[in-house]
C-alpha cells in the first residue's frame, strides 16, 4: 500500500511556515538533547545530521554527515494519527556509509506536531541499529531524532545523535 505524503500539504506561506517549525524545532531541541541515549562504556557516542528529497512519493534520499557519514534513504510504510494532535510516520531506512558498509535499522516511528498546512516539526524519532555489513556487522544501537519534514518543498532535515556498540561490546 502507498501513501501519498504530498496530499498533506494544503496551503503555501513559506517564511511563516519556516519561522513556524524554527521555534518548534527549538524549543524541544533541548528537550530531545537533553533525553540523548548514552553510550554504554564500551561503545561510541555518534551525532550529525541528516537531509532529504522526497525521489518518489514516498521515499527519501540524501547526504548523512558526522560520524556516520554517507547516505540514507527512506520509505515511508503509513501515516497515522498520535497522541495530543501529533502524526506518527513508520519509517524504513536504508544507510550506506562513506565507507561503503550499511547499517540496518528497524522500522521507526517518527512522532511529528504539524506547525503550518505540509510542514511537520519531528519531536520524537527514536532509530534501533540492529547490525549491518562491514564494520556494523553485529552492531546495536539508538539514535534520537528532531528535526523537519516539509512536504510543500519535498525536503526533510534532522539532527541525529545516540550510541553504536561494535561486534565483541557486551550487550
């Protein structure tokens, strides 16, 4: 089944839906910072952020910088409704790094608060590494997520931060 994200997108007033989704953004990024997971001792703190171009009418693709450096796509699997006025977008990714591994992940929730008619300010986007190839062969981890979706431009931006334990880290 496909979901058509575009047909969120009901008006068009791009400074006051940036200026909008801005403040949103702000004001629970320290939240978000604050709630970080941490690293167990022995695996590694990793952050860095994340944009995106809707390439179909429910995927994403686009450039991964920081520590996990590369790029990531994803497919939007349902859009449904959340608790106190939110929306919650199941997410599948697919990262490569720069290195050429991959890191899986399973499906994620993406819980969003719609500041303007097609923008969505992400307050809560919790991604469970689950192994992958290469070096992430056999590693596990989280990473947090805030940041923007903005279906009247088709372009997604996120700030992620969490943990990586390597193969051999005690779980």
């Amino acid at each position: 089944m496909r979901y058509d994200v575009t047909s969120l997108a009901l008006s068009r007033r791009p400074f006051a839906r940036s200026v909008q989704a801005i403040a949103v953004c702000l004001a629970t990024s320290s939240v978000a910072l604050a709630q970080q997971p941490k690293a167990p001792p022995q695996c590694q703190q990793v952050g860095g952020s994340l944009m995106t171009n809707f390439v179909g009418p429910n995927t994403t693709l686009g450039p991964a910088t920081g520590d996990l450096q590369g790029a990531v796509s994803a497919d939007l699997l349902g859009v449904t409704p959340g608790a106190d006025g939110t929306v919650v977008f199941s997410v599948q990714h697919h990262w490569t790094t720069d290195a050429g591994d991959t890191i899986a992940m399973k499906v994620a929730q993406a819980a969003a608060t719609q500041v303007a008619p097609g923008l969505f300010a992400v307050t809560s986007y919790p991604v469970t590494i689950q192994g992958g190839t290469g070096r992430f062969t056999g590693a596990y981890g989280m990473l947090k997520n805030i940041g923007e979706v903005d279906l009247n431009t088709q372009r997604t931006v996120f700030r992620y931060s969490g943990y990586v334990c390597f193969k051999g880290a005690a779980k």
